[in-house]
C-alpha cells in the first residue's frame, strides 16, 4: 500500500495542484531575491539566528520566569495552559469573567493548534478570523493549508462562491472587489467585538513585549476597537532581550514572502494607561505548552527554533505536489512531518509516516531562517517509529534485509545465489509489481558478490607493493 | 501543582540531561543592516526610496498633498487636534474632525496623523500612542497621511531598536495594508489604508 501522503496526493484536483504549486514556487523565488538583494551573506545570518533560538530553548527554564516577570510588571495578566482543553478553558474563562460575547482573531497558529474556535463556538461565545485567509478559511469550515498563506489550496471563484453563498458580496472573482468585500464586512465586526485575540511571533524576556507581524492590518483593528486583548503564546516564542529581535525580523518576512518587514510589526507592552488612553482596557497573555516541553525532552528539541515562516513548505517537493491538508495536522510541510508526530504525544504512531514523506533532499534545511537541520530530525523520528515497532502504510518488509545486511556468511551465499537470477525469465513474470518494472527496464547481469574478492585481490597487491 | 509549575518543572527536566547550554551567539561577526541603507546618504532621501518601494507616497508641500486628496475624491477626514493648525492649509475643500467619531468611520476618507520616526533602512513608519492620538485615525480611512519630521528619521532597524520607547503600544507600518491571499496576487487595502502617505513636516 502506498504513503498516506501519496494517497492523499493522488486525489488532488490538477486545479488544487496548479494552485499550491504556483504560488509556493513564487514564493521561492522571492525569498531568495530579498536575501541575497540586500545582504552579503543571508546564509551568516541564518546560522546565527539558529545559535540565538537554539540558546533560548536550552535555557527557557530562565527566560521563561524572566518573560512572566517582565509581563507582569507591564500589568499583563499571564496564565499558564499545559494542553489544549486548558488554553481553550482559559480564554472562556476571561471572556465570561469580563462578560464578553464576541471575539475577532487575527492569525494565530497556535489557536488553530488548539482548536478555540470549535471550542468556543460550542460554549456559545462568537469567535470571528479577520485575516482575510483564515475567514475564508472559517465560512468553508476548511482548514488552512499553509501556515503563512492558508488559503493557498483555493482560487478565486471558490472564494467568489463562498463570499455569494454566504451573503458577504455578489459573486466577483477579481481579487480587488473580494478583499473590498471582506473589508466591508469585518469592519463592523470590529466595532462590535469585545476582545481581539492575537498570538505572537516573539517575546521579550527583557522588556515582555510581545512582537506581531502581519500585513493586512487585521491584527492593528484587533487591538484598536476591542476592550480586551487575549494573546496565546507558544513557550517557545522568546527571545532574550529587543535587541535580538534585529535579526529575526530582518529573516522572518524576508523567508516568509519576499518582503523586508511584514508592513505592520507590533510590538505590545500591556493594555492602556491612564496617560495612553488607545486601545484594550486588559491584556492577558496565555503561555501554552500543549506538547512543546515533550518536544524540549526529545532528541528533536532544534524544532522549537521555529519562527513559522513557512519557507520550507514553498521550497519542498512534496509540499508542492501533496498540497497541506496532505499532512492532516496544523502544520504542514517539513515543518510539520517534525513537528506534528511530536505534538501529537501519545498519538505518535497515527503520525508516523510523515517524517517518511521526504527524499531528504535538504531543500528545507537550506532556507530555514534559523537553521533547523530538518532532514536529520525527519532521519531521528523515521529511527524512533523503528524502535517502537511501529507500522506505516508504504514501506517494503526491511526484516529480510536486515537480517542479510547484519549476518556476514549469508550475506555472502545470498549473493553468489544470485547469479541465478541471470537465468531465471524474470522478464516474462505475467503481473503484479515485477511485470509493472520489467516492461520499461531490462534486468542487468548480476554483479553481486564481486566486491569482496575485489578488495581482497586490492588489499594483497598493496602490500605485496609495500613490500621492500 | 499549578499549570505554571507543571510546565516549568517539565522544562527543567527536559533541560537536565543537556551537559551544556547553548551560549549567546552575540553579534560581533555579523552586521544586520541590509544594502538598502547607505549612512552616506541623506536620511530623508534614504526614507523616501525605500518607502516608495513598498508602494508608500511620500509629500513635502501642502498643495501637492491636497491636489492628490482632491484627485481621490476625498473630502472628510480625521486629524489629530495637534495638528489642525498646520494643515489648515487643506481647508476649505477638505475638512477633518479632531475626534475619532466610530459612528462615522466609513465617512473618513483619511486621516492625518504624527509618526513618531521613520526607518530610513526599511522605509517604515513608527507610530507610538504617545504620539498617535488615534489608533483608528491612523487605520480605518482609506488613505492615512502620517507626519513626521527630519529630526524623528532613524537609519536602521537595530537603531530603532535600541530606542524603543516604553510605549505600551508601538507600530512600525511598512507601506499601505495589503493581502496576498488570493492566489498570490497582491491587493493593496485589505483592512487597513490602501494609500500610505508620509508628510514631512516644514
């Protein structure tokens, strides 16, 4: 049986393909023109900004009381989830404390993790996206496919159809009138919110400010109207001093799309004051873990650098071919084939075979902004799955193998019984997978077994040579 | 146990076995400032082509400001009290209100307000509320007209950095709001302004 992933693949629409394909290949391409446009040497900087997240998830046991804090100080309320019934639990807890009704996201992955907007839609409270992706997204009750770009997977007279059937505007499929229409429609939503959630993409230990980067401005109207602001924050989003930040900002957006800042970074230091009388009355900040200290206790912890930028899923080839929901998690691509089985704890076997749809070509590692040596992760937990026995659709039986590979004597009958497959008809078995392979392909001569007297003959004429 | 003792204890168990920490890298090997800054070059002019390219106008005299209003049928906007003084100039075709009225945000076809700096490097405007007076002045309408003056303009990213203000709430905005969530095709305007403009200030 094949890979799941490839399953999967198989299915997909040519149209869904085209789609995924174009844009993470466009986005390749700008990733590359922006770094190497404007910086000597992108690849520098890459490696350091991977030894500075590397520092901060070896020492979070320090940065992470130091964050709180420094939260703390600036009047944010800090709560601390350890899954995510608890995170979810949290927030409904703050809106139902401060009698709100209704909340508009700007885009967060890990919400998406711990799936809030389910949650809180069961406990009657209204919860609306306002990136643009993410709505689309929320009125299709699909799932996004991407972590920068979740509506990659979709064109433009699906969302022109879903923008119809829902009432939010007349069927258009020019992309100016769609985001017109959807301006228009959230922009009353805004208004009539109670809380903004947003998460983060990075934390100050030093000064608790919380950093956002976004581009559509639905993030800036999140804390603009609402009178409370809720952020969630994975454990993993610190970085020690505002100093840092330099260099991660200049990679994120730059690896993201092209750009060299997303057109709006925020950055969040607590609610109002009497003397800044803008925006939300309270900030709470939710720290979540949901499986990341699991993730900090494995050999796989250089995960927890990532910056979710997404560049890997654009540059990978089997992203482009299997498309996101392909991964059947939150994150997808070779960020995902890591991420997704470690996160899923206990559900590790059910995610298995995504450290396996990989050839290992090293794409993702080479323009990962901060180094994570992916392929090598995907090769620890393709290990682990081995250790733990566990079974994935799509690979060949590997015991007969194993067993020849570590046993010296059979090995070497195995290989001198090979010659007679020069005179078996292996051309004219009538089916299955041998008659699939040897209608395109001749079977060569049997050269196994060679070797060995080869370098015995090499090794005896080298020291009859080194012989006076 | 409470959750925060429970993560943190886990963090420190799964940190135990590490026979050493990471250290800082610091950052004596590398400068972080792209191509795009020349500390030869004039500040403003600096600002001004790196602002362009992310599709930002920029204007230094009240008339070419006001044609271009004009030319975008706008007639009503909004405007930081502390300023009505210096663009009285745009009266009497344009007028603007001083209170960010939310009853009449579709109304607002711009909004006039103070940056606190601007990155020449980048091409970005900072907004703090120390000296924005309104956050939805400065977003809602469709043109947003951002002053600032020569003495606010910064080189670089790592400079601005290391004056970040305490403000509670500090933006930079890098060119009009846009989305590329339609099959990568950029639209300018997704919530925010669609025209970003910066004015310097005489």
């Amino acid at each position: 049986m094949a890979q799941k992933i490839d399953v999967f693949a198989k299915k997909l629409t040519d149209e869904v393909r085209h789609s995924v394909h174009n844009a993470s290949s466009l986005k390749t391409m700008s990733r590359v023109d922006a770094l190497w446009r404007d910086f000597e040497d992108p690849d520098a900087m890459r490696i350091l900004a991977g030894e500075l997240k590397q520092h901060v998830i070896e020492n979070l046991d320090t940065y992470l009381p130091q964050a709180e804090a420094a939260l703390q100080k600036n009047g944010v309320k800090v709560y601390w989830a350890t899954d995510a019934q608890e995170a979810c639990q949290t927030v409904l807890d703050i809106m139902v404390k401060n009698n709100c009704k209704r909340m508009v996201k700007s885009k967060t992955m890990v919400s998406e993790e711990i799936e809030l907007v389910h949650f809180l839609e069961k406990h009657g409270m209204e919860s609306l996206e306002t990136d643009l992706g993410e709505f689309i997204v929320q009125i299709d009750h699909d799932h996004p496919s991407h972590i920068v770009t979740p509506i990659i997977h979709k064109n433009r007279r699906q969302v022109a159809e879903s923008f119809q059937r829902e009432g939010i505007g007349e069927y258009n499929e020019t992309p100016e009138v769609i985001v017109a229409q959807a301006r228009k429609f959230l922009r009353d939503k805004y208004f009539k919110a109670d809380v903004g959630l947003t998460g983060a993409n990075f934390l100050s230990a030093e000064s608790g400010r919380i950093v956002l980067n976004t581009n559509e401005g639905n993030s800036r109207f999140c804390l603009a109207a609402p009178r409370i602001h809720i952020a969630l924050v994975g454990i993993e989003k610190i970085v020690p001093t505002d100093k840092d930040l330099s260099i991660l900002l200049n990679l994120l957006a730059r690896s993201a799309t092209g750009q060299k800042l997303t057109v709006y970074t925020e950055f969040i230091k607590g609610a109002k004051l009497a003397t800044r009388p803008e925006g939300p009355e309270e900030m709470h900040l939710v720290f979540i873990d949901n499986g990341r200290t699991k993730v900090l206790a494995s050999e796989c912890r250089e995960i927890l650098r990532c910056i979710r930028c997404g560049a890997c899923l654009n540059v990978c080839p089997v992203y482009r071919q299997a498309s996101g929901h392909a991964y059947r998690s939150v994150y997808p691509g070779p960020v995902g084939a890591v991420l997704s089985p470690l996160l899923a704890q206990d559900d590790f076997p059910e995610m298995a075979d995504l450290p396996k749809a990989s050839s290992l070509c090293g794409a993702c590692h080479e323009v990962c902004p901060v180094n994570i040596p992916i392929p090598d992760l995907l090769l620890r937990l393709r290990d682990r799955a081995k250790r733990e026995k566990i079974k994935t659709d799509g690979s060949p039986p590997m015991e007969p193998f194993a067993m020849l590979a570590s046993h010296p004597l059979v090995w070497k009958t195995a290989m001198q019984a090979g010659k007679a497959l020069d005179f078996l008809p292996v051309s004219s078995v009538p089916g299955g997978p041998v008659k699939a392979w040897t209608t395109v392909r001749d079977l060569p001569q049997w050269k196994g077994g060679s070797f060995r007297s080869w370098i015995k003959k090499r090794q005896k004429n080298r020291r009859s040579e080194e012989k006076p | 146990m409470s959750s925060r003792d429970l993560i943190l204890n886990s963090v420190k168990a799964a940190l135990a076995p590490l026979p050493q920490r990471a250290a800082h890298p610091g950052y004596d090997k590398l400068k972080i400032v792209s191509k795009n800054f020349s500390p030869q070059q004039d500040l403003w002019v600096s600002f001004q082509e790196n602002f362009s390219k992310v599709h930002g106008m920029s204007f230094t005299t009240f008339v070419e400001l006001k044609n271009f209003l004009l030319s975008q049928k706008s007639r009503l906007g909004y405007c930081d009290p502390a300023l009505t003084d210096v663009f009285a100039a745009l009266n009497p075709e344009l007028t603007f209100e001083t209170a960010f009225d939310r009853n009449k945000e579709s109304e607002y076809s711009f909004g006039i307000t103070r940056a606190t700096g601007a990155i020449a490097e980048t091409g970005s405007l900072i907004f703090e509320d120390a000296t924005t007076s309104s956050r939805l002045g400065s977003l809602a309408p469709w043109i947003h007209i951002a002053c600032v003056k020569r003495g606010d303009l910064i080189d670089t990213i790592p400079t601005a950095l290391s004056r970040i203000s305490d403000d509670p709430n500090i933006i930079w905005v890098t060119g009009p709001s846009k989305t590329a969530d339609i099959e990568g095709i950029l639209v300018e305007g997704a919530h925010g302004p669609g025209i970003q403009i910066c004015f310097l200030l005489p």
